[in-house]
C-alpha cells in the first residue's frame, strides 16, 4: 500500500509549533483530537534510536487539555471515572479511564488537580469536552467546560532531564514521577511535568502562550545540540516495545478497563460517586476479552485484523510493529478469554506466534 | 510546504470500501470522525471536473449515523437542536446545526426520522455521541445511543441519477431532494436519498451490511463505465464554488449559528425544549461575526489566517481554493460585523478581495 497524502486544512488544526516542525522536516502526521500530529521526521526506525539514545522535542499539541473549573469540578470528574480521585495532590497527573455507564473506555486521559476546583484532563483522541459539558448540564452541575489555550510540548529520552534542566533551571531534577513544578520561561509561568508517551524517560512542558513557542522550540534545539537533541513524536516502535496503550487502536469505547488491563486504576470498593461503578463492579472477572501482546519471529502477512481458529473469530491484531531492537513482529491483540485459557499461541498467515502478557517482557521472550 | 504522509494505524479507522478505494488509486485521505476520508484519486482540479461534468463515487462512510433509540429519542434530539424538528416526516433529512447552551455549534449534522422513537443524527466532524450520551445520562433519559453499523458511500454529479437508477432501480428518479426510498440490494433493503455534499446533485447510498460495499462498488464502476464514472471525495473547489459550509473549517464551537449564517435553521419562535434557544434568542441580531465571501483576481499568499486593518484583526480566513473555472481565489473568511458594516473589500498580502455573501453568486461577481 503507497502511502497517502495528508490534506491538510483549517479543521485539522495546527499548532503554535507547526511553522517550526515543517521547518525541522516533518514527513509524516496523523491526527488527533482534530490536529497535526507529527509521527516521523526520518523514517520510524531512525528516529526510534534517537529517542532511545539521546533525547527528542514533540509537539503534542494535540494533548488537549479539557479544563473543568467550578465548584462541581471535582464532582464531576470523578463521576467520569472509576479511579478514586479524592486523594489527588495538586500538580500531579493520574492516569485514569473515562468510563460510562456500561463501563465502555470513553478516553484515557491523564487528570491534572491544577488548583482547587480546577481540574484539567490532559484528554486522548476523542471530544470529552463534549461529554463531560452533556454531563454537566443534564446533572445541573456548577461548572465551566473549555479546552485550554495550552499546547504540550514533550522533550523525551535518556538525556531529557539535562536539555530540560538546562532550559528551565535546577528545580528539574527534583520533579518526581507524574509531579510537575511552576517554572518561569521567559517570565511566565508553565507547569513542567516528568511524563510522556515513551518509558526512554522526559518531561511535558505545557507551554500556556503561543507567542513562546518558537522562542522555547528554538532554544531547546540550541540548547540540545551537544545532546544531540532531534525533532521526533510518539513512536510507534517504542510505545508498542513499552507497552504504552493508545486510545482508538488499542482499546475502544466497546471495551471495558478490565479487557484493557487497567485493573490497577478502577477502584471498585471506593465510596465514591462514578457513573461507570455500578457496571464495573458487575463486569469485574467476566468480561469477554482480554489484551495481550503476540510475538511472531517472523514477518508476517495481515488480511485484516481479525485472527480465526478453527473457522471462527477469536481476536483483532490493535497494533503492530517490526522491532529493530528484538528482531521480532510485536503486537497488542484483544482476544477472546476462552481462547486464552486454552491456547498459547495463536497463527496467522501460517506463521506461529507466542501469547505473553502486556507489557512485554523482552528477557522471558528472548 | 511540502506534501506528508499520513500515518494510518486503526485509530484512523478504515472503512468496508478501503480495499476498493485503495486499487482505485487514492492519492490523498483526511481523516473525518476518526476515519480515513478519501480526499483526491488524480488532482483536485482533475477530480472537479469529473464531478462537474459526469458523476462519481465517495466512500463517505465517515458521515458516521449516530442512531437516538427509545421513547424519549425525539425529546433528546430536540434538545441538541434550535430547528423544530417536530414535524419531522419519516425518511426525511434535516439539516439542522446542533448548538449548546451558549448558542455554540457543536456540529452541523443531517438528522433523520428512520422509524418512530428511531433517529439517525448523520454527524460533521465531533463526538456527538458523547454529547448526546451525557446529555441522556444526566437527563435520565430512556434513549439508546450508538454508531450505527452504516457506511455511506454517495454518488455525485450530473448522471448520478441515470447511474443509481441502474443499480437500484426506477424508485430512483421519483427520490425527491432530502428524501429517500428503502431500496433492495441484494436482497436487503437499504436507505436511497437525494443528498451530497456537492451541488452537482446526486445520491447518499446508506450501506448497511459490509459484505455488500465491495460488491456495490463494483457494480457502480461496471455500469457506470459509459457514463465516465470516477472515483472521488468531497472536492474542496466545488464545495467552496457552491458555498457549502464545512464543520471544524468554516465554523467551530466558538460560532453560533447566526455567524454562519444559518439562520433559516433555527426556529427562534417555536415553542420547543431545545438547549440553545434561550441564548439564542438574546444573540439574534448581536452577534459579532459573519461568515462572507472573498474574492480575489489574483493569487495572494496567506501568512496565518488573520486578515488585519488598520493594526487591528478583522477576521480570519476559514477555507481558500483557486477556482479554475472563474479564475479567481476564493475564500470563506468569518469577519468582525463592525468591519463588514463599514468596507467591501480586504486587502492581504498587498492584494485587494472583493467580500460577497455566500453562497457566491457568480453572475454578479463576474
């Protein structure tokens, strides 16, 4: 399959990058949340080493940030989702499913406590903005819904915390995991945040005017030249090696947080109010479905994505990548329970591969 | 600006007639609802004059059919639109913009009544179905909502009609604009109606069993061949020629629909229960934009989108093509009112634009 040109119009929305990313070379974009995301610069594979060796600069705009204001807000966040959000700590991100009223995973975002009563939800590709403000009218909620003028840029890899040090200051080091500090650029004040779509490491600074967007693309590219600092995006390599889960490929509206294995973020015994617990709780051991990872070691041949045993459908590839790491085919699949508990392998196109849980784990593979 | 590749993976999620557009030799694909839209198989320019000229095939099955199910379905989609939809006749498409509390365009679908307490909402580029769910939810609503398994494939241009005959018979012709006929393919019946987002006339097929997209290309293709049938998309020049607006280019959330000149949709007076009327009713008449039309006899280059007078932003261009059959660059372009009520023409990049209503009315600007 050639591959096909992107047309770019006013409803794929850019970026205050965007100038910046075509000047740099960007060569390929999906998009999401109706905007240009960048996915490669040099080909899929290069940029994978650059990001794993040395550091890289996303545009991530498309990280909306849906934010909800108000004397509701909390109250109704937490009826979007499952996880128990009464303990959150301003400033830091958690990760937590959006999940109505059948348990079906509506996004999953990361929710950001950025002050009282003000919360933002740092969205995947889908319009929370639209539930959440469906939501908040039908239940007479007291709250403002709006996407926020912010614009994530990401600075990724094993040398991030140095590139980003060297442009926001010593407080850098010091953000742990999913915490962010208020750091000064250029006299503004912007949330840092050690986070991001890959596990080389980095930090996402939610750059909050579009006036400093160049100014800030172009010193950390000064500022990263020793480092050998490269423009780059989610890597489909990288995010499918750690075993980063993407919204739309991966899971659906049709599958719940348990098919997914988020498990870990649904508290089912809270006392709280969340629109999805009452299904949740009913659907905990039985649902249909379960993600897995395959691993093929060889190249193989898709005819669509459903995998067939014995004349029926017992499974989708969601994603898949060739890994120049391990020399294998990966990829995430959701396949049926009762197959799993029988089976550990599956075939397709004649070639054999091995079932093994999410995330990968490369030393029990190799 | 150089062309991009489009990064396809299933969150761009492919369609029953992929395979068919794929060996017709699409060239370029948006992406429309969280799906792959064909955008052009030989150029714009070529493709237009197909379209104008002869008649051609559109996999819009992105044009997704959010279905409203349930005895409270008519309530619920009265709610979302100021356009009293209570005389609704079965078989029917209504445009009809949905807007929010604050008069604000959350999409500008299609609505069907397809059966009783059964309505199709045939979406522009939004989650609606997540509107709509949290609108029920809070409402306590009894309505079922969901993505319809239905992909609309249309069939556009002037022999349109002597084409779908062939197919599906002599109801056809007897098809009246914005209704439709349950026809027979092959066995099944599906929904025939006189629609398109073309001005060119023509057909929306709303194919309800994947099994039957390949087939159903292909017999367009077979007996359409003496008819010059072609592949195509949406074509950004015959929808500007014609003043088709597009939802997330011409118009967003930010935008009531009194700025988009939508008007005659919106029933101010009726005494029903809809969500923006009330903000509606106090913006009629204050509103501070209007979409227009711009016309320049030369080619201009755009740096942004903002059109500045006199140190200050005026407006903003919205969508821009090179009309080859006028000869002139068009634009839509959202104006201040206080600018428009004082000029007629804008000057951007040194070049002078004549600003027109929309649609354009070509006899009075040649």
């Amino acid at each position: 399959m050639a591959d096909k040109i992107l047309s770019i119009s006013r409803r794929t929305r850019s970026t205050p990058f965007s100038r910046r990313v075509e000047a740099a070379g960007v060569k390929g974009y999906t998009v999401y949340n109706h905007m240009l995301l960048p996915t490669f610069f040099d080909s899929s594979e290069v940029d994978y080493w650059s990001l794993c060796n040395d550091v890289q600069v996303w545009d991530v705009s498309c990280e909306r940030q849906i934010e909800v204001k108000g004397p509701d807000s909390e109250r109704l966040i937490q009826l979007m989702t499952p996880r128990d959000i009464s303990k959150a700590v301003i400033g830091q991100g958690l990760y937590a499913p959006l999940c109505d009223e059948n348990g079906g995973v509506i996004n999953d975002p990361v929710l950001i406590k950025f002050a009282p009563d003000d919360w933002w939800i740092s969205i995947a590709d889908s319009d929370v903005r639209l539930w959440a403000r469906g939501l908040a009218l039908g239940y007479g909620l007291d709250v403002e819904i709006f996407e926020a003028g912010v614009w994530p840029l990401a600075v990724q890899g094993p040398k991030a915390e140095k590139l980003v040090t060297r442009v926001f200051g010593d407080e850098v080091p010091g953000i742990r995991f999913f915490r962010s500090k208020m750091l000064e650029y250029q006299g503004r004040a912007m949330m840092v945040m050690r986070s991001g779509y890959s596990k080389q490491g980095g930090f996402e600074i939610y750059l909050n005017d579009p006036e400093l967007a160049e100014p800030q693309w172009d010193e950390l590219f000064e500022k990263g030249q020793d480092l050998n600092v490269r423009p780059g995006g989610p890597n489909l390599i990288e995010r499918i090696e750690s075993g980063l889960l993407s919204y739309g490929n991966d899971m659906t509206m049709a599958h719940n947080p348990f098919e997914c294995g988020l498990d870990h973020f649904i508290d089912l015994d809270a006392d709280i109010d969340s629109i999805s617990l009452p299904a949740l709780r009913k659907l905990k051991g039985r649902h249909e479905h379960q993600l897995v990872g395959l691993v093929f070691d060889e190249l193989m041949q898709l005819d669509g994505f459903e995998i067939h045993h014995d004349g029926r459908v017992v499974g989708d590839i969601r994603s898949l990548v060739w890994s120049p790491r391990y020399l294998r085919h990966l990829a995430m699949a959701m396949m049926k329970r009762d197959f799993l508990s029988q089976h550990q392998s599956v075939s397709i196109d004649g070639k054999t591969g091995k079932i093994v849980d999410l995330p990968f784990d490369f030393d029990a593979i190799m």
